[in-house]
C-alpha cells in the first residue's frame, strides 16, 4: 500500500473514493447532509455511509465514516476510523483513497496512515483464480495533513510496525508444508539486513547443551528442530543488560501420540504465533533502531506421531536438570520454552524475559478469543504489559500465579508432570514455565485466544493472523525499557 501525506486543496484524480472521518454530531452540508439524515448516520464510532458523489464533484465516490463524539476520538479511533474508510472501499474498482481527517495534526494522519496498512493486509500468495471484482483495487492512500512533512516524519517509525506485522501475519499464515523449523530460522536469518544479529542452533548443538525437553517434542518430525536467536543492541552501551522474549514456534502441532482430533487440525499451522510476534518485535526494533539493548528466542519444532515420537509416560531431562514426567504429548509448548527459557536466562542474564505462547486451550475457555493470558511474577514487569496493552489494543487480562496450584504438577516418578490436569488449566501451564525462570523476572501471555481470528471484529486486524504481540512489546519497550 502506498501511503502519501497531502494537503487539503491537492487536486483529486478521477479514481478516487473520498473519506471524510466525522465526529459524532458534527455538521454536514449538502449531499451528505442528505443522506446522512436519511439514514440514521450520526457519525457515532464505527458508522460508516456510502453517498452517491455529487454530479461534477471530482471524486468518484464519497464515504463518510464516524469516529465518535470530539472528546473521545484518540489517535486509536481515528486509527480504526481509517481502516472502515478502506475496507468500505478496497474492492470499489476504484484506484485511489483520500482521508480528510477532523484534525489533520501530523500524529493523526500518521495513525490513519498506520490504521490503512494494518487494514489493507492480504496475504494472497497462493490464491491463483480468484475473480478480479473480488481483488482490492485501491493501491494508493492520501491523507490529508496540515504539515505533510511532519506526518511523514511522525508515520517513519509506524512504518516500520506495520512492516513487523505484516512479517509475522505472514510466518503465521503460511502453510505448515512451507514454514517448517529450517525454513522459519532462514526466514529470521534474513532480518540481519535491518541490523541484527541472528543465530541459528541445530539439534546436535542442542543436544550437547541438554536440551532434552525441546528435542523430546520434535524427535517424532522428520524436520529438524531449531533454536533461532535475534540480537538487537541498540542502546548506546552495548554491554547494557539486555531485555528478553521468547517464543513458542510449533510450525505444526498434530498433538502428537496424544493426536489431537481429526476436526480444524488445520489450524495448528498457527501454533508458533508466539514464536511469530517475537521474530515480528525484533524486526521493528532493529527497523525503527530502537534504544535498548534485546534479545529474541524461538524455540521451532513440528509436533509429529512416529515410531520415534516422544510418548504419554516418557521421562524427559531438560537443559536445567529437572526432570519431566510426560503425561500428554499434546501439552507440548510448555517442554519447548522449557529449555529456550532456561538457556535464554543462563546465556544472556536479562532484566526480564517475557513468553508468547499459543499455549492452551483453557485461556479460550476463560476469556474468548477477545484476551489474552498475562501472568507475571514482577510486578513492575506486568504493570507495563498492561499499560502498553491499554496503549495498543492488544488486549491483556492479568490471571493469578497461585502457588497452591503448582502441586498439581508434582509427579510420582520425576521432578514434574508437564500438564496439571483440566482445572485451571491456562494457570498450571504458566506455573511450570515459571520453575524455570531461575528467579528472573518474567511474564508469560497465552496468545492461544488470539493469534488468529476467523471472523475479525477489529478493523486494522483482517481475517486471518492477527500479528497479536508484535505491537504490544514494542509499545511496552518504547514506553518503558528505551533509554
């Protein structure tokens, strides 16, 4: 999508719908006024209205979209207000979309620039008939602002996010017969063109360093597993210590000899979303040249049946010593970042780690497909998930880490069991990635809820991979961990 700033008097060509973003209550005039009143619109938030343009006007067409009443409207409404403007009008055969925002400020114009990207996502690299009329046409967007220059300068670094989105919503999307283990770590490696540094661990040097619970999950795949790490230092010393995520990155989960059933399997091709946002947030770092000093993890493995697969009852050593009873080869997320936890506090001694993890089932059952898990053992660390939450609209709800419940992993034959049974199930699999964090500070959301929609409800997130993660840290190291 091309995204140009103008000013209000720039000529319009001849292929060009109009979107006039309008707050609630606000006064129209002519045609609009019109229509408007004859159709109820008021411009109350997520209204949208096609008008008919007026006989010689010089758009082709005419959108008038609410953003809610003057005190409200914040740079997320009117965000949302640009992406309703581009959807109404993607597939309108016409080429170009013009937004006349109700404050044309630079920081405005570069959040409705941002809001038109996140929108105008497609990933359509497979798709070879379909129909023309069901293609976008609009492939260029204006948006009108007072100081084109300042918006341009404002949307730089909005740019780079909505290329890191845009980079995970297509790991996530991709099919499991191409994004498997190898090729999801050559695609990472790629990212050292924005100036990172990305290293790539194959099963031998996992092997030696002990990582017999990740390995476990994968031993079943005929794709070999990988540790991939994303280095970005950007803050001025260097040395500084730096701030972690790791991400669960199972490029397939059949469940394994604990085969998950025959229905929507299909959907596990986006069991390695958490692994997605982490690669998603060191690419916008390293794209906007963040000041801070992070490190990124993913742990990629295929979770496979086999004569070879890791079995119920299987006793697994991780790379910390402890041992784990295997009692359901399904709960296989929390075994991999198991191991990438503890080699990322062992290696790298961060601040803080944080885990992404399409991680259970149970945090559907608990809060929708609309939330996210958060679970935390600092409390300055889940604070400042939960205002960059508010900030972002990746939206978090804080769950409990309560200490009684971990017994529930206690097993006869080992150190521990990998799945506590069906109660509370989200917060027993927080619990056991917690016993090895080694007393770092440490959060771990369960994105299983939303790391993919089908139907979407948000209009900057199409059907599909939603990139969920990737904006949410990036605003919680901006906001809090930037120098």
């Amino acid at each position: 999508m091309d995204i140009e700033f103008v000013a209000a008097a720039a000529a319009l060509s001849p292929k060009t719908a109009l979107a006039r973003v309008v707050h609630e209550g606000a006064a129209l005039e002519g045609a609009a006024a019109q229509a408007a009143q004859a159709s109820r619109f008021t411009g109350a938030k997520g209204q949208t209205l096609d008008v008919l343009a007026p006989a010689g006007g010089a758009a082709a067409r005419l959108v008038l979209v609410g953003v809610g009443k003057a005190e409200a409207a914040d740079a997320m409404a009117i965000e949302h207000a640009a992406a309703s403007a581009y959807a109404a009008v993607k597939a309108s055969g016409l080429e170009t979309l013009r937004i006349e925002l109700p404050d044309a400020s630079a920081a405005l114009a570069a959040r409705a620039a941002l809001g038109v990207r996140l929108a105008s996502y497609r990933f359509d690299k497979y798709r070879t008939k379909e129909p023309a009329e069901k293609k976008p046409s609009v492939v260029k967007t204006e948006i009108v602002a007072g100081d084109g220059a300042a918006a341009l300068k404002a949307f730089e670094p909005l740019a780079a996010l909505a290329d890191a989105v845009s980079f995970t919503r297509d790991l996530v999307s991709e099919p499991p017969n191409v994004l498997y283990p190898a090729e999801f770590a050559a695609r990472v490696k790629k990212l050292e063109a924005l100036g990172l540094e990305v290293e790539v661990l194959g099963e031998a040097e996992m092997m030696k360093l002990g990582m017999g619970s990740l390995l476990g999950v994968g031993q079943g795949s005929v794709r070999d597993s990988q540790l991939a790490i994303m280095k970005w230092y950007g803050a001025d010393d260097k040395k500084a210590q730096p701030i972690a995520f790791i991400g669960k990155g199972v490029c397939f989960d059949t469940g394994g000899i604990s085969l998950k059933p025959a229905e929507n399997m299909e959907d596990m091709k986006w069991d390695m979303g958490g692994a997605g946002a982490v690669a998603g947030l060191m690419h916008v770092l390293a794209g906007r040249k963040a000041k801070v000093n992070a490190i990124g993890i993913l742990g990629l493995v295929e979770n496979m049946p086999d004569g070879n697969a890791y079995r119920p009852g299987d006793v697994l050593t991780s790379m910390s010593g402890q041992t784990i009873e295997v009692i359901n080869t399904d709960a296989e997320g929390r075994l991999v970042l198991a191991d990438a936890v503890w080699y990322c506090q062992n290696r790298f001694k961060p601040k803080f780690m944080v885990d992404l993890a399409t991680l259970t089932g149970a945090i559907i059952i608990a809060l929708g497909n609309d939330y996210a898990g958060c679970y935390a053992n600092d409390e300055t660390l889940g604070a400042n998930l939960m205002a960059a939450s508010a900030a972002s609209g990746d939206a978090l709800w804080r769950m409990p880490l309560p200490g009684q419940y971990d017994k529930a992993l206690d097993s006869m034959i080992a150190d521990m069991k990998n799945t506590g049974g069906r109660p509370g199930g989200s917060i027993t699999a927080a619990l056991f990635i917690q016993r090895f964090t080694n007393g770092v500070p440490w959060a771990h959301l369960d994105i299983a809820s939303t790391a993919w929609k089908k139907p979407s409800s948000v209009p900057t997130i199409p059907e599909g991979a939603t990139g969920f993660g990737v904006r949410l840290l990036n605003q919680m190291v901006a906001d809090s961990y930037e120098g």
